[in-house]
C-alpha cells in the first residue's frame, strides 16, 4: 500500500487495524440472561461471576452470560415464568421453586429430616430425585446444569432474630419470615413460629418496621444482607441442606452446540469449586466479624426437639397421603 496518497484519518485507522491482536474476539456468538436472588459483592454473587468469566473462556468468548443480581429481573415466581418461556437462561435459587411442575422437588429442602449432609447427599443421588428433574424438564421446560448438589448456598442455616434463640420454646410466637413454599411454612408453624411469607430483599426493611422479628438464612448470606444490623442474635440450626440451583431453559440448553454445551457444564463444576472456596475461607470470618460488632452468635442449641417434633409432622403427613411416595423410605434408605 502506497501510505503517501493516504489522509491523516485514513492513515490513522489502518496504524489502529495493525495494532489489533490477530486473536481479537468479536461479540459473543450466544448470549444469556442469568438472574440471581443475591447481591453481585456477595460470596454467592462472586460465584456466579466466576460462572459468567469460565463460559466466556470455555467458549473462546462465542458465549456470554450477562448476570441480573438481587432480583432486578423480578420475584421468584416472575423469573421462573421468565425462565420457563425463555427470557431468561438461567436463574439462581433452591430447586425446591421447580415443585410447580414437580411437587415433590420441595422435599428436598423438607426442614429437620436428614440427619446431616452426608445424608441427604445420599438421598440427593437416588433414583427418586432423578425422576423428579426428569418429570420438571417433561413439563416444565427446566433442568439443571450440572451437578445440584456442587454449588452451595450460604453454608450452614442459621436463624437471625431481634431476641437470642436457645431453644424451640423461643420459636413459639415468633414472627418469622419465610419464602413462599408452603411446606417450609407448615413446618415452621407447626414449630411454633408465626409464618409470614416475604422475598428475600424485603427482610431487611421488614425486620427494622417489626414487620418479622426473625429470619431463615445462610450463615454466609448474614453480612452482606446486613440483616443482624436489625436482628443482632444468630443461633445455627440447620434446618436442612441446601445448594444453589442453576436452573435453566431446557430448549436454550439442549439446542448450544456440543462445545457450548460443555463449556457451560465445565463453567459450572469451576464456579462451584470456586464458590466452595470462598465459604471454606469466609463464613467463620464473616460470623468473626459481626461477633466483633456486638452480634452474639450462638452454635451449640440442642436441635433434637425440632427434629423430634418435625417427625411427628411427617408421619402425620404420611397417613394423610401428602408426602411423595417413596420419599420417607429413601430417607431411612440412605439415613
């Protein structure tokens, strides 16, 4: 190319075009929505950006996921509605949201009926939940990626009130915010508690208004949702085990090509790994933390009447045709 007929514009621009890395990617091929209940700065927040960072490098950066934190895309209801029409790609909470197509899915997270985590890894793995995904994927269009039970939530479960929790006696008359599913708030009114159903970004003003004077919540999830500023008393109880589904559009999923595909899957397995880390490192400094503030943080409440009295409920749900057949049999097959 003769330079000497060239304008200084012209010039300037083919000085830019020599200056680009021969490896420069273009805009993603495929992009996602993934919606998340939880702030983007917390530790189950950075999980999800270590997702969205592995995909772009798994795919050689021909697929991104664009992440909509703290519910900005709306309440759980709307975004599994999202999510079922494909909207949204991916959406970030319990899979116990997917009973509306398979209502035994709630049973996994059924408060005070496993014995520990070993346990309902067990259960986790059995023939039983398989056929409940494989039954929310037929009619609802969701599945899950990867393995369920990788990504964790928030560590262990812990109560967060106004008044300290020693005992199930302080749970008598306690009004206690729960998400809406209908078995947890059965469980925990036949505890004792006065239930009230609110989303999770509402607790805070809820808990400062006395609208709730306690709530449900992963230990990791306390600080950055700064919910002991108006409840100062944490007691651990673990409720039950959980983790953090990454449910998604079954038709979005099924339909990446082959490499896509994979990508997303290794994104997963990496950001859950990742996530592990993070909780291993964090959430006792995080309790540390708040200790320093003056929270009082309470570990050693005996949980045997809860789970005492929780067997009491499940029986009697059992003689009443309520539980899903096969659940209490894999829970003692697996105990």
């Amino acid at each position: 190319m003769d330079f000497r007929f060239l304008s200084i514009g012209a010039l300037a621009f083919v000085v830019f075009a020599a200056s680009v890395p021969t490896n420069f990617v273009s805009a993603a091929e495929v992009v996602w929505r993934q919606s998340t209940e939880q702030p983007a700065d917390s530790l189950e927040g950075r999980g999800h950006q270590k997702f969205a960072e592995l995909v772009k490098k798994y795919s050689n950066g021909r697929m991104e996921v664009k992440i909509f934190p703290s519910e900005q895309l709306g309440k759980k209801a709307a975004v599994v509605d999202q999510l079922q029409a494909g909207t949204i790609h991916i959406y970030n909470s319990t899979a116990a949201y997917l009973s509306k197509w398979e209502p035994a899915m709630k049973f996994i997270s059924a408060p005070f009926v496993f014995a520990d985590r070993a346990h309902w890894l067990r259960f986790m793995k059995t023939d039983l939940v398989k056929g409940w995904v494989k039954t929310v994927e037929k009619k609802g269009g969701i599945t899950l990626i990867g393995d369920y039970v990788d990504f964790p939530r928030g560590s262990w479960r812990v109560i967060v009130s106004k008044k300290p929790v020693k005992s199930i006696k302080d749970i008598q008359g306690l009004k206690l915010r729960m998400h809406p599913d209908k078995l947890a708030g059965a469980a925990w009114t036949h505890l004792g508690a006065e239930v009230r159903v609110l989303g999770w970004t509402s607790v805070y003003e809820s808990l400062g208004k006395g609208i709730v004077e306690a709530v449900n919540s992963p230990a990791a999830l306390v600080e950055s949702m700064r919910f002991y500023e108006k409840a100062p008393h944490i007691t651990a109880h673990r409720e039950y085990e959980q983790s953090v589904g990454y449910m998604v559009n079954a038709k979005a999923y099924n339909s990446l090509p082959a490499d896509l595909r994979d990508a997303v899957d290794r994104a997963h397995a990496g950001a859950s790994q990742y996530e592990q880390g993070l909780l291993d490192a964090d959430t006792m400094a995080s309790i540390n933390r708040l200790k320093a503030k003056g929270v009082t943080y309470n570990d050693g409440m005996d949980t045997g009447p809860f789970r005492q009295r929780m067997k009491e409920f499940y029986d009697a749900q059992a003689k009443a045709g309520k539980l899903p057949k096969g659940f209490l049999e894999a829970v003692e097959a697996t105990r």
